[in-house]
C-alpha cells in the first residue's frame, strides 16, 4: 500500500516539472482520427553491429473538429521534422506545413504545430519519415536469431511486438485501440528473405537504389488496431496445412526447425473452422500465418493473420515433447486464434476492459480445444486450473478487480495477469453455466455481429447477453446481466458462502462475505456483495450434471448490501448437501461441522466417486484454505484430504497437490518436517502403485488424464523418495548417458523427463550436471531445453547452483532472455537453492533490472518462489526494507510487490497460528 502511494508522488513531481508541455493528458486528443495507413519499411540486416531500419509512413487523417496541432505516437523513432508533409486532400492537395513540434515523453507523444489551421470536415495526407535501430528488447520492430547448424552461423531476422503500446516504436501511430485504420503495409529487404505480414502479397518489385533489394507490398487489410499490425522479415520456411476448405493456412519456423511444425499446422486450421461455425461468423482475411520466434517476451500474439509465438508455445516434437507440452501448443493456438474474433474483429474501447480480449480468448480456447480433442478432457482440466489459480490470486487484498482504471502503459502491461487471464475466463464459465448453451451462444454471436471492426466495453456485452437470456428465458425478466455481472468484474475478489443448517427443520442460512488470506484484516474490510448462482445437491439426491442455479444470493439494489437467504426443503440429519455443482461459480463455501463430517464418511468410505470429480477437488480446495484462514480446524480438513488414498482420478490429486505444496514451502524448513513427510509418503504410496509408478507403462494408458496424474505423482514420489521411484529415476538416466549418442537417442520416457533429470542431478554428481548443461546446449526443441532448464536447478551441490544462477542471466551462455527465469525459478523452488536464490536476487537486483528492461513482467516472476517460502517474520521485515531501498530496481513491479509481500505476511501467519496443529494432525493420521 505505502509503495503505490510513494510511487504515485512521484509521478506527480514529473507531473510538475513537465507542466508547461501543452498537452499532458493520457489520452490522444480526439480532434483527429485516422482513417488509413500507407506504411514502407526498409530493413537492413548487412552489419551485425547496425542492424537497422528506415521507413515513411502516410496517414491520411481526417478532422473532426479545428486544430492547429496533430499530436500522435512515436518513441525512440529518429524524425527529421524537415521532411514531414502535410497536405488537404479535400482542397486540392493545398500544402500545409509543420511549424514545430514537441514531445511529450510520459505519454510517448509526438506534437506537430501546423503552419495552418486544421479544418474540420477535410482529409488531410500527412507524411513522415523514421529511422531506427532494429532493438534488442522483444518489443517494437525487434531483431531475433538463431544458428544454423549446418554452417555455424548466425541468420538475423526481424519481427515486431507491438500490443500493448510498442507500434509507437516502429512508426509514428495513433496508437490506441479504438483508433482503427486498414493498413497498407509495404517492406524493403534483400531478395534472399521473405516478408510477411497481416495480408498475403499483392505485388514484389525491384528497389530502383539498392542492388538485389526488393519491394514487397501487402493487400490492403481491413480497419484494425495499431498493436494489431505485424511484420517480419525472415529466411525461414513454412508448412502449408491441408485441410479441405479451410482458409489458406501457413506454419512458419526456422529451416531446422520446420519437421517440429506438422502438429500446429493441423490443430490451427481446425479450431479456425470450428470458431467460424461457433461465433456464425467467417474468418474475415485470405490467409493466416502462424511462426515461431526464438526470441520472443509473451507466450504469442494475435496479430491479425499472422499469429506470433514463442517456439515452445508452436513447436511439437513428438520424439521430445510431453503430453502437457502438446496440449500446451493446443491451448496456445486456439487462445491466439479465438482472438481473431475477440480483440481484433471486436476490440476493447480502452485497456481497461482488456479482459474481453483476454478472459474470452481464454475461455474460448478452452471449448475449441475440447472440440478437437475431447479425450483429453481439457475443458474440466482447465476450468479447475483457472479456479485454483484465482482462489490463491484473487484473496490477497492487494488484488484486483477484472476491470480496471489504466492510464500509463506499465499498468496496461501489469494488467496482463492472472485476473485479466483466468479470471476473466472463469466468470465466462460461469455465465455459461447459468444461461445455458442456446441463451449464451446467441448472446456472444449477436455481440460479435453488432460491433464486427469497431470497439466495444463491457456494457455491451452486458447488454447482449441480456437480450439473448430474456428471449431464451434463461433469467427471470427481473433480473439482468449487468447487475449481475459488475458485482464479479467490478469489485475485487469473491466471496465464501456460510451454510448454517438447520438440521430439524431442513432450512439453511447463507450469508456472504469476502474471502481473505490475510487473517488480520478487519471485517468490516471485507464487506461486499456477490450475485452468486446457487446450485446444490444432497446426498439422496446426487445430481451433479445440472448447474441450473435453484436460486441466487441477491444485493440491495440501493445500498449493495448482502440480502439475507434461506434455502428450505433440504434432508435432515443423516445427509450431507454440496454446494456450487462443479464449481460453476468462483467462491469457497464452508458448511457447519456436522455437514463436513458426513461429506468426509462418504469420502473415506469408498462411495467417494458419487460425488463429481471436480467437486471432489473443491472440497479439498475449500477444506485446506479454511483450515489455512482458521475458519475450520486442520483435524477436519486432513481428515478430508486423507481419503486421496483411495483416490484415482487426475483432479482431485491436482487440487491436493496445489494445496500440499503451499505447506511444504513452509514446513520442509522446520524441525517438525519428518511427519509431514512420511505422512506424504503414506498417502502417494497407493496411487503411485496403482501407475505402476515410473515403469513405462504409457502406451498402455488409455484415459489421457492419466498421463498427466501418472507425470505429476511420479514427480512427487520421487521428491519423497517413495517406493523405488529415485532409484528407477537414477537407472533411467544411467542408460540415457550411456547412449553413444544421447542428443540423436533418448530412452527415458518423455512423460517422466522432468522428474528424471531432476531426480538424477539432485542425487547425482557434477558430470550428471554437466552432461545435461551439455543436452541443453545441443538440444534444437524448446519443450526439451524447457524442462532441462528446470531440472538443472535441482542439485544440491551450493557451488552449482551458484554456478546456474550465474549462467541464467549471461546471454553469451546461451539461454535466451526470455527463459532466464525458468533457470532462476527451478534454483529458488529449491529447498538449498532458495536461500541462495534470495541472496542472488538481493545482490544484484540492478543488473537483474538492466537485463529485463523494459520488460519487467518476467522479473516479477522471479518473486515467486522467494515470497511463498518466506515465513519467519524477520526475513519478511527484511524483505520490506530491502524493497523500500531500492525501489528504482523494482520500478514496473509494484503490483508484484505487494502481493509477494502479501504472500509473506500471510505464510508469517500461518507459521504462527497452524504449525503445531498441522503437525498433531499429521501424527495422528500416521497412526492411523
Ligand atoms: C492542440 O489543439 C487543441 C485544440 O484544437 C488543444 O486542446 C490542445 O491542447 C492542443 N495540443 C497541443 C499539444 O498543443
Ligand atoms: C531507445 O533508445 C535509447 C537510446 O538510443 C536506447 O538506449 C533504448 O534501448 C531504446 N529503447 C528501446 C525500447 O528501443
Ligand atoms: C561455431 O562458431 C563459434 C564462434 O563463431 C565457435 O566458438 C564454435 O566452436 C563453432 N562451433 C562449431 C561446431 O564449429
Ligand atoms: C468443400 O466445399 C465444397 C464447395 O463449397 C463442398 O462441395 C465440399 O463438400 C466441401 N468439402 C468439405 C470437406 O467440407
Ligand atoms: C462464517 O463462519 C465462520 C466460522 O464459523 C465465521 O468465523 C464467519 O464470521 C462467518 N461469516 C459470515 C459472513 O457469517
Ligand atoms: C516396476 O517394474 C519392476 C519390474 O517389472 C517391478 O519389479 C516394480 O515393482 C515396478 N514398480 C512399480 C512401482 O510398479
Ligand atoms: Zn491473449
């Protein structure tokens, strides 16, 4: 809190010393407004040490009210103010002129005074030259590279970034997403490479100055948003996909690379297809690029008809990747292509409703990949992965609300997390839940329909989805999508629902408030009001298809306070009820004692598969927390949790392990860490026979689930050292290094590789680590170097894990800076590590600013392991004072800050208040 406050004093001391800047104001001036983009860009790859670009840009731009000023977007750009012209287009190409120009650099604007008033009514044509250098940063018109095998040398190549605000790197923009514009994009470059860009090619012609350079100009697209506009010059080639009657779809990757392309190229044309049957609307460009750069900051970017992407998030190997890795490029391909629709057809007014883009691409993606691939029932996986996430996110008090208030581009770009994401896509999930298919289904095409290539808020897909529930009578006509909904994207949080029953007279008590982490915080901070859809069954009952709300939790229309509830009819005491039907709606419940008692026989005595798989995860999800916040006792809730030992399905062990690790962090650093670990041995122990532990049993799997239950109970079995999982771990690896030719031929199975390597470099030697550095440096798939990067953070030895951590941010080693983190995570994740890890980070946090900057989002990554194994109240004041001084080191984290210190304070909390009955839960269990 104190931080945001230091923070926003001293953008106002900025404020004052740029006041005499005539224009100070976030938000272009609405005077002007583009109406199209005429774009050259010339590329110059020749001198490693200047690589660089040079271009024009035309903007025809017409006046909507008079102005002696064009103010617009530009940064870092080289402008020669001579060369601008200006001309009406409406009055014969009358030349008008630049007077002078200001900059105004808080808001990346670039004045223009004109010789001539601006009339209103009239187009003018205005020009303008720019040069740049090609940066180095992943944002804007940036260089990347790679090294070709073959000839050992160095390609460059270019490509752009541009969402949120960085198309003002590469040209003079009116860079604002309401601004739309088509763009004619047109790029110089040595006839060897290829261009690419948001359109196919129109027409290639020599450059008359430079030999062997050519012109390649790109159809004109249709109106879009500037952070929409891509462009790439590359030597690399490309798979054409094949399925009839699709639109013409490309796959691109560097030449080595290109055999790692067929899966994409047959999963994007395919969601495509389902997309346009899904929104009743057809795929509005000729073609579609997707290509994968080495260099590159996000996981991918929608840009229009030529989709950006990490090579991990594109490329599938099917001799290297994983599983998880495989529907990992799934997930990623339809979250980008589902963006054609959401945030490039219909885009959000502002940045403060980024969530429509990102919350619907996320949720969307989910259905596209359950359509293509529903074995792998990755709808109900990823539904409960979102929850999780948002249960931890969303109950620090430093959250957020989904919507939110943005005015400078670092908080556009912080809004890029967790709440936007999943969030965003779990409030989707649950308006589909309770509108129903058609009701939902209408409302998102309608919407879709009515704002196709113009920008849209949150209101209006209120208002269409309102229409669409009222015409299919999905809510009653009192009630309306806005009413309901702003409770869940305008305030922070969700709630959890006390049920009190009656047990006699078979009515329960609701009552609502917000869930918090922080245990100290007072109640009348945690006020608040949900529109909660009630869905619930009894144990007679045992319906758990139906997500049919069977009433609600209402607000005061006026005051916004909780209106009491009761819920009548429900059995008596021999019973249990559950509320939220697979967990349709974002909030905890907690039932009276007696009503976990019953939910926990039924659990523990083998009729646990009645109640439905995701609602199992939620009773262990909600009994841990509540046994975490004190609302419920750890007797109760361990109680709850030990019934996994019978447990089989993937969900319920995901959800426990979420749980499980939080007081690992804690507790592997305490002197009472032996009965949380045989306690932990006992409970994997059957479930890890039952997989047949890390025997390679995987061709034999049929239920998809299964292999990743079987990934992520090896992964911990070998952690605790169950069973024979270390040393069938340890023999795998043996037979791997003993291969005369490990990078052509592997034999550990690739579902087990990450617990393997890890396992073998945490009990192995130095050349166990050394043979794997040298893997990860040979390696050409990027899931591959992934998960050895993760792995080589397990060893134990202090002097190699110095070592690591040395390597993770020197670029001349050869881990790309877009994955120094996972090299610093894996470290810091580990119990000797961590401290190291804490140290390294407080040493050299200025150099570790200098290497992210600009972009500080995977720097704020870095605090996570450090926050959730910081428990001991002097290491969190330490932690504080270390922030407090260096505060221009951490500048763009603020938000990360405060809910890593967060973390901590509610970790010194648990500390003090649960370790002893953690432990004598944990005991008694073991005696069991
Ligand atoms: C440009 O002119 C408009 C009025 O036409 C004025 O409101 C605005 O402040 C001016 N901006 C600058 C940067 O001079
Ligand atoms: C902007 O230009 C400065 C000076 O040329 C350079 O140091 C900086 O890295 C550039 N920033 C970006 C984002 O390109
Ligand atoms: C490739 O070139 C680099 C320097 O340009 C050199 O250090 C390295 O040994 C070369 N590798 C091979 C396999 O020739
Ligand atoms: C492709 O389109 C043609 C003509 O529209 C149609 O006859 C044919 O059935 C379509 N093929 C598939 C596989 O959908
Ligand atoms: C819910 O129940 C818990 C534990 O019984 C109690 O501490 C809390 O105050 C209750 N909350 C509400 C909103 O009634
Ligand atoms: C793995 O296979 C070996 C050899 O067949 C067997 O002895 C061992 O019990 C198996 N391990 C597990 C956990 O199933
Ligand atoms: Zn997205």
């Amino acid at each position: 809190m104190r931080l945001l406050l230091l923070l926003v004093a001293s953008w106002a001391v900025l404020g004052v010393t740029l006041a005499d800047s005539s224009y100070n104001y976030f938000r272009l001036p609405t005077a002007l407004r583009p109406q199209k983009y005429n774009l050259r860009v010339l590329t110059h790859f020749e001198d490693p040490d200047h690589l660089n670009f040079a271009g024009t840009v035309k903007i025809l731009v017409e006046v909507l009210e008079n102005t002696r000023n064009i103010t617009l977007h530009a940064k870092n750009l080289t402008i020669d103010q001579s060369l601008i012209e200006l001309r009406d287009t409406s009055s014969d190409n009358k030349e008008n002129c630049i007077s002078s120009t200001e900059v105004n650099p808080i808001h990346d604007f670039y004045v223009m005074h004109t010789c001539n008033e601006l009339l209103a009514g009239d187009i003018y044509e205005l020009t303008m030259p720019f040069a740049a250098e090609l940066n180095r940063q992943l944002e804007g018109y940036y260089r990347s590279s790679y090294n070709a095998p073959a000839t050992n040398k160095t390609h460059w190549l270019s490509i752009t970034q541009f969402e949120p605000a960085s198309a003002r790197l590469a040209f003079p923009c009116f860079d604002e997403p309401n601004f739309k514009a088509p763009f004619v994009v047109t790029l110089g470059y040595h006839k060897r490479f290829t261009g690419l860009s948001n359109m196919p090619v129109k027409e290639i012609t020599p450059n008359e100055k430079i030999a062997d350079y050519i012109w390649c100009e790109f159809e004109e697209s249709v109106p879009m948003s500037t952070y929409l506009v891509a462009y790439s010059v590359n030597d690399f080639t490309h798979k054409p996909s094949t399925l009839p009657n699709s639109t013409l779809f490309r796959t691109w990757a560097r030449p080595n690379a290109i055999d790692q392309c067929d899966y994409a190229a047959e999963v994007g044309p395919k969601v495509l297809q389902y997309y346009e049957q899904l929104f009743g609307i057809k795929f509005p460009l000729p073609k579609m690029d997707q290509i994968a750069i080495p260099d590159f900051s996000a996981g991918a970017m929608e840009n229009w008809g030529l989709v950006t992407y990490r090579e991990i998030a594109l490329l599938y190997s099917s001799t290297h990747s994983s599983l998880a890795d495989k529907q990992r490029v799934a997930s990623i391909i339809a979250h980008e292509l589902a963006h054609q629709w959401f945030g490039n057809l219909v885009t959000m007014k502002w940045w403060t409703d980024l969530w429509l883009n990102e919350g619907f691409a996320t949720y969307v993606a989910s259905l596209g990949v359950e359509n293509i691939n529903p074995e792998w029932r990755s709808m109900e996986q990823e539904s409960l992965g979102n929850l999780l996430t948002i249960f931890r996110k969303d109950a620090l008090e430093s959250s957020h609300p989904i919507s939110r208030p943005i005015e400078v581009v670092s908080e556009i770009s912080e809004s890029f997390d967790q709440i936007s994401y999943q969030k965003g896509s779990t409030v989707l999930r649950m308006m589909h839940m309770f509108m129903g298919e058609e009701a939902f289904r209408s409302g998102i095409q309608n919407y879709l329909q009515k704002y196709s290539y113009a920008n849209a808020e949150q209101d209006n897909l209120w208002e269409s989805l309102t229409e669409a529930a009222h015409k299919h009578r999905a809510l009653p006509k009192t009630y309306d999508i806005k009413r309901i909904m702003d409770s869940w994207t305008l305030q922070t949080g969700y709630p959890i629902i006390n049920i009190t029953r009656d047990y006699s007279s078979g009515i329960a008590k609701l009552t609502q408030e917000r869930y918090l982490l922080n245990t100290q915080v007072a109640r009348n901070h945690r006020l608040g009001c949900w529109w909660v859809p009630l869905s619930y069954t009894t144990q007679a009952e045992q319906d758990f298809r139906n997500t049919t709300p069977k009433a609600w939790m209402e607000c005061d229309a006026v005051s916004g306070e909780v209106l009491p509830k009761t819920i009548s009819g429900l059995p008596g005491k021999d019973q249990w009820i559950i509320f939220n039907t697979q967990l349709s709606t974002l909030y905890k419940v907690n039932y009276d004692e007696r009503n976990w008692k019953l939910l926990i026989e039924t659990l523990t005595n083998g009729d646990f598969e009645r109640i439905h798989v995701i609602n199992r995860a939620q009773l262990i999800d909600d009994a841990l927390y509540l046994a975490w916040t004190g609302e419920q006792n750890y007797e109760i809730a361990m109680q709850l949790v030990d019934y996994l030992r019978r447990e089989r399905e993937y969900l319920p062990w995901k959800s426990a392990f979420e749980n499980l690790k939080r007081m690992k962090n804690i507790i592997r650093q305490t002197p009472n860490y032996e009965f949380f670990k045989r306690y932990l041995q006992k409970l994997i122990e059957p479930i890890y026979q039952h997989l047949n532990g890390l025997n390679d049993t995987f061709s034999g799997i049929e239920q998809q689930d299964q292999v990743l239950l079987k990934t992520m109970v090896g992964n911990w079995a070998c952690q605790y050292q169950v069973d024979d999982c270390v040393p069938v771990a340890q023999a795998y690896y043996r037979s791997w290094r003993n291969e005369v030719e490990p990078d052509k031929k592997n034999p550990v199975p690739i579902n087990l590789r990450q617990t393997v390597y890890c396992t073998s470099i945490r009990h192995g030697s130095d050349e166990d680590w050394q043979f794997l550095w040298t893997r990860y440096k040979n390696s050409n798939v990027a899931a591959e170097k992934r998960t050895i990067l993760s792995s080589l953070g397990c060893s134990r030895e202090v002097w190699l894990l110095q070592r690591y951590l040395a390597l993770a941010f020197n670029p001349q080693e050869g881990i790309r800076k877009q994955d120094s983190m996972w090299a610093f995570q894996a470290v810091a994740f580990n119990e000797i590590g961590f401290h190291l890890a804490r140290e390294y980070f407080i040493a050299n946090v200025d150099a570790i600013y200098k290497f992210y900057h600009p972009i500080t989002k995977d720097m704020s990554r870095l605090l996570t392991p450090l926050s959730e194994q910081t428990f001991l109240q002097s290491d969190f004041e330490d932690f504080k004072n270390f922030v407090n001084t260096n505060r221009a080191s951490l500048k763009g984290l603020e938000q990360a800050i405060q809910q890593s210190l967060e973390t901590m304070l509610t970790n010194v909390q648990w500390k003090e208040r649960n370790y002893r009955q953690v432990t004598r839960s944990v005991e008694a269990l073991l005696d069991k």
